[in-house]
C-alpha cells in the first residue's frame, strides 16, 4: 500500500475487549448511525450511486498495483463492480460481477488467448476442469453460488454507506456489545443473513458512522505458475497472498495429445483438491473511512480490505454521484444457454 490507513483503528481493534451489557436498542442505534449518514429523508431518496476509483494492492515484494474499478447501484436490488483481477502476459483479465435481482451479472473479460495449451483452474463449484463441458446442474449451482457472493458483497459495501437492510439482500442486526480500547470505543452489532452471511459492525461510539465489519472464512487460494504467483479472486473478501496451506502450483505447457491434456487436468485437480483441505478459516475486514458529502449523505471514499491481518486492497472511491442515470447494460444478467 502507499500509505497506512486507519492505523490507529487497526491497533484499536487488534487489542479490543468486546464488553456485554444491557442489550441496547438495535432500532435505536441504526436510527443514529443513518442520522449520522445524513438523516432518514436524505437516505431514502438515494435511488443510484455510481462510483469512479482505484484499487490499490499490495504486491509480494513490498511494492503496490493500481488499477481502476467502476461500482454502479440502483437501490434496492441492482449492484455491478467492474474490476481488474489480474494481467497475464501483459494481458488484463476483468471481471465484471453483481446481480439484477434475482439475475445474476458476471462477465469476465479474458484476452484472445493465454498461449498453447495452457490450463487454468476454475473457482471452487465451478463443475469441472476447463475443457470439460459441466452438466447444466453444475451450471446453476455455480450460478446459485456466484449470485449469493455478489449479494454478500453489495451488502457488506452497503452496509458502511448506508447502515441499511435492502430488499435484495435482507440482513438482521442483533446488538452484541461494545468494544473498548484506549484509543476509543465502538458499538457492535451482529449482522446475519442468506447463505450463512455473519459479520460483526462496528459503530463508532462518538461520531456514529460505521468503522469496519469483521467476519470469518475461508483464506483464499494461491496460485504460481513457474516464478509468478497470483490469487484466486474471492467474491467479496479481496485478494491475498496466503501465509499457511492454501496454495498450489500450476503446470503449463503444450498438450498435443488428449491423453497429454487429461494428464494435465488430473494433475491439476489433484493440486487443487489438497491446497483446499489445507485452506484455513481466517478472519476478514473490511473498513469504512474519509466520509465526505454527496447530495446530502456521507458515504466512506476509502475502504480498506484485510485477510488474516495483512492488507490485500485498498478502494480510493474517486468520483460519486448519487442519483445519476445509470446504463441499464450495466446490469445486464447471464443469459442460460441451457433453455
């Protein structure tokens, strides 16, 4: 990263006692933290936001990429991020992911080509190895999968924008206690939702606006290739070079043969399948900070990813504007090949 960000939050939290009183009131303090944002009236006349940054992230020998993103969303049920996932052969692979309702948005923008023979592992569900063509019961499952992460994710930007449960992802908050540490303290509350969704908010105690939510997963996968290295892109949780288990590497080379291929792709499953038992539960963050004005609400123009305590990307939000028109291609779902 070029700088720390919320250094002193980080330290805050690192060394904090969650204390559990009296169960204060949850519709109470959501009332505060939406003032705080800009007051119920403003909020609820936030209709889009569409959103011009860059993320930053770290790289293995110390050094930092930048790349730009783009976030559009019509409330209450329309979400698209469009980011870069990373460059191979100094070719750029995007992803473009989100949902239209129940529609799932996922694009990925791949070059022409990534040289002969070359394999490269799908995510996790994704039915199958590359080559080989998944049942359409595979299909709908990895869309069922990939359609919940994209929700899971607007939700937990959404929920440091705008304290808020939205109809297409309702979410439920339970107060949990507060957090205290002598650089200050936070309000928690519990938050659950579809697919196992648990994370903890924290509130900031003094000015009411969201600081970070915390939640536990799975460590992402690290994939190397010769002497580069890359990640697999969780939905939701960034990118990281992982520390312990979690990691594989990858053969590449020219399969002239189907038998030469088929070895390929059984080696490959085979790395696959022991880097995931290997996977760690980790904890991820995600804070909220430098909120500025927009139309009458604050919303957080730095947000902070970490996995296991390491930084993994950092989102400057550069340009925001709210209630701007947004291309309706933006949106636009996956079509099912299999009807």
């Amino acid at each position: 990263m070029k700088r720390a960000f919320h250094s002193v939050l980080i330290v805050m939290l690192a060394t904090t006692s969650l204390v559990i009183g009296q169960a204060n009131d949850v519709a109470k303090i959501l009332a505060e933290v939406r003032a705080a944002l800009g007051g119920e009236a403003k909020l609820a006349q936030v209709k889009s936001v569409a959103i011009e940054g860059k993320s930053v992230r770290p790289g293995p020998d110390g050094s930092s990429r930048a790349s730009a993103f783009e976030m559009a969303m019509e409330l209450p049920d329309k979400f698209s991020k469009k980011e870069e996932l990373g460059n191979f052969n100094g070719m750029a692979i995007a992803r473009t992911s989100g949902f239209n309702g129940d529609g799932l948005v996922e694009i990925m923008d791949t070059p022409p080509h990534l040289g002969g023979g070359m394999v490269f592992m799908r995510a996790p569900g994704s039915g199958g190895m590359p080559g080989e063509k998944p049942t359409p019961e595979q299909v709908a499952e990895q869309r069922r999968l990939t359609l919940l992460a994209n929700k899971k994710d607007f939700a937990r930007l959404t929920l440091g924008m705008f304290a808020s449960s939205f109809s297409a992802y309702p979410v439920q908050f339970v107060y949990a206690g507060q957090a205290e540490a002598p650089e200050g303290k936070a309000d928690v509350l519990e938050v659950s939702g579809d697919g196992n969704f648990k994370a903890r908010l924290f509130i900031d105690a003094r000015t009411r606006l969201p600081l970070m939510l915390s939640w536990m997963d799975k460590e992402p996968l690290q994939m190397s290739s010769g002497n580069r290295t890359t990640t697999q892109a969780v939905p939701g949780g960034g990118q990281v070079r992982t520390s312990g288990g979690g990691s594989f590497t990858t053969m590449s080379g020219t399969a002239s043969t189907p038998e030469e291929m088929e070895k390929l792709r059984a080696d490959m499953a085979a790395r696959l399948k022991e880097a995931e038992a290997k996977r760690r539960v980790v904890e991820y963050r995600l804070f909220y900070g430098e909120y500025k004005a927009f139309d009458g609400v604050r919303l957080p123009t730095r947000v902070q990813r970490m996995i296991d305590g390491n930084p993994t990307e950092e989102l400057e939000l550069e340009k925001v504007k709210v209630n701007a028109r947004i291309d309706p291609k933006r949106f636009e779902i996956v079509k099912d090949d299999n009807k």
